[in-house]
C-alpha cells in the first residue's frame, strides 16, 4: 500500500477556533489557545498520522485588516500558509457565521482547493446550520463541507479520514513519532504567553512577547529554561509582576506544569520581565517567531 503526506493550511478568521481545531486532529497540545483574538502569531505545524497516511496540519494567525507591523506580518503569514499547503481548512466559527471577517477570508482564498469547516456547531441550533451551509457554498465550490465541534470531538473523525484520502501520494517527510516541527523552545515560550493571556485578561495589551533565553540540560534529566516577558511600556511591568510578584509566580507554576507535561520530564521555570518599547519594530523578535519583518 502506498503512503500518503501532505501539507493542510487551517484558515479563518481570529477566533474561529483555529487552534483548538488543530489540538484535537493532533491529539495533543501544540497550539496556544485563549479567548483573545489573535493568539497566533505564527504557523505551528502540528502532525497526524491516519493509517498510511502523514498529515501535517499547520496552524496559522487569524486574518484580518492589519493595523501594525506586527499583524501585517501575522496576516502575510497566514496567506502564505495556505498558498504553500496542499489543501486548506477554511474554518468558519457557525455563531457567527458568513460575517464580514469570514467573508475577507473566503474572498482571498480563490484558486485554492478549500475544505469549509464549520467549527462550533455545539453552540449553534442544527436548523441555522443548513441555511450556512448553502450560503457558504454558494460563494465557491468547496472540495467538501464538514461540520465540527473541535471542543467535544463531534464530526473530527469524518474530517480526518476525509483528509487522509484527499492528500497526495508520497513519502513521509517527519518522524511517525513526531508530534510538532516547533522547537522546544518556541514551544516553551508560547505556553508562557497563553499562560500570562489567560492569567491577565483585559489587563494588558498585546505588546507583550515571550522569548525563550537560555536552556539547559542538567545531569538529573531536568530542564533550566530562562525567559524573558517583553513589554512595551514600563508600568505594564508591575501589571505582569502583581503585587509581591505573585502573578508572575502564578504564571510561572502554570506554565512549568504544561512544559513539564510536553517534555515528561521536570522543569525550572524562571522568568524575568524586561521593558522594550519598541520590540515589535525589532527584526529579531519576528525571527524568533518565524514571520517575516514588514518592511
């Protein structure tokens, strides 16, 4: 029998429940997930394997109207993953629906093959999902409609034997054990932020980054990783510190206990909080984040 692999770009707009969606085909964390818009800011590959069959999802920012450098880049990142792939998910969040955000995702997805998935349909009564359906497809022709709940699994297994049918004969290009392409300390850093995103809500604005210092291996098998919060001005320092350092603490417990999950081993996690007003126009942050710098 022969193998199959091949590349699937999952697109939308900025909380359409993207990487959610890519955890559950995974089986397992890869991608941060938060209830703030634009949470990714970069593509993370998470891999699948379906019998003969390697898929290689890859997970990108939500598209919307850039307003600065940084979402330009995000955005730009997104479009090219989905021109790179083999086929694309056009994830759809059903509540809301063919809205003008999803409605800038499918007009720029043209000449694409496209599979629409209509994610959260948990949320949704079945009888306004039908009239969806027939508004979507109406604006294109699909390869295939699926509905799906990323959240509690419902129609995931349609999707995933679909897609092990739909992607092109060929070798595998990972390892059948392999589970992301990120490095551990992309990952390592990105578990920080969606720790610090769900810890301080409203609190802080997105000028904030995670960068992964220093690693080291220590003889008795455990990780020393260093990292340093950037923030863009200097009284959103004491915001992510809080009062007697005890939210940096909270952050810092969570975020060990997930890396200490990832990597199955034990973890000493110390963060520092650095002030960098202008990180955002600095070449090497969007480097670390895989995005290219918008000239």
């Amino acid at each position: 029998m022969s193998t199959r692999c091949g590349f699937v770009a999952i697109v939308g707009a900025p909380n359409a429940g993207k990487s959610t969606l890519l955890n559950a085909l995974v089986e397992a964390k890869v991608a941060i997930v938060t209830h703030k818009v634009q949470t990714t800011r970069t593509r993370i590959t998470g891999l699948r394997v379906v019998g003969e069959t390697q898929i290689a999802f890859v997970d990108t920012p939500g598209i919307l109207d850039p307003k600065h450098r940084l979402e330009t880049a995000m955005v730009r990142a997104a479009w090219e993953g989905a021109h790179d792939a083999d086929l694309v998910l056009l994830v759809i969040d059903a509540g809301r629906g063919f809205d003008a955000a999803a409605q800038r995702v499918v007009g720029g997805l043209a000449g694409l093959p496209v599979v629409l998935v209509l994610n959260k349909i948990d949320l949704v009564a079945r009888d306004r999902l039908l009239p969806l359906t027939a508004d979507l497809n109406a604006t294109r022709d699909f390869k295939a409609t699926f509905m799906v709940s990323a959240k509690t699994g419902n129609g995931l297994d349609d999707l995933l034997a679909y897609l092990a049918r739909a992607v092109p004969e060929g070798p595998w290009l990972f390892p059948k054990d392999q589970l992301t392409d990120a490095s551990e300390r992309l990952l390592a850093a990105e578990i920080t932020r969606e720790k610090l995103f769900l810890r301080l809500h409203e609190e802080l604005p997105y000028s904030l980054a995670v960068e992964t210092t220093a690693w080291e291996e220590r003889k008795d098998g455990s990780a020393r990783v260093e990292q340093t919060i950037y923030v863009a001005r200097e009284n959103h320092r004491p915001i992510v510190l809080g009062a007697k350092g005890a939210t940096i603490k909270a952050v810092g417990s969570a975020a060990r206990g997930d890396l200490e999950a990832l990597l199955g081993r034990r973890v000493h996690l110390f963060l520092h909080v650095k002030v960098k007003p202008d990180w955002t126009d600095d070449p090497e942050r969007y480097r670390d984040l895989g995005l290219e710098f918008p000239r």
